[in-house]
C-alpha cells in the first residue's frame, strides 16, 4: 500500500486518526482474520476526507491478515 504521487501536504489530526483506524482494525488482537482492505475500509468509513486528499494505491493483495 502506498500514496498515488507525491506527498505535497502537511498531516493534520484527520490523518493521524485515519492511520490508527487502521492499525487498530487491522492489529486488534481480537480480530486476527481481519483483511487490509476491511482495516483500509474502515478507516476510510472513519475519516473518508483523508482519502479525498490523498488517494491510497493498492500494490499486491489486499487480503494479507495480521495472523499470516
């Protein structure tokens, strides 16, 4: 997972809250079986402006799990 181009813009809390929805969807111990598109997902439903500003790029599959 990566940014489409390059980063032109200063991170504001909206970011930050979206980058630990993530981690915490994706990480939380009691959700092993969680993919990171549904971690992605959820911290777009989260904070979805982030993804308006800086669009995210897929590179491989989206279904790895914390567990594997």
């Amino acid at each position: 997972m990566g940014w489409s181009g390059p980063v032109t813009f200063q991170f504001d809390n909206t970011h930050f809250d979206w980058t630990q929805k993530f981690w915490s969807t994706w990480v939380d111990g009691n959700a092993y079986d969680t993919t990171l598109i549904q971690a992605k997902e959820a911290a777009d439903a989260y904070r979805p402006s982030v993804v308006n500003n800086v669009p995210i790029k897929w590179y491989g599959n989206g279904s790895l799990k914390w567990s594997d």
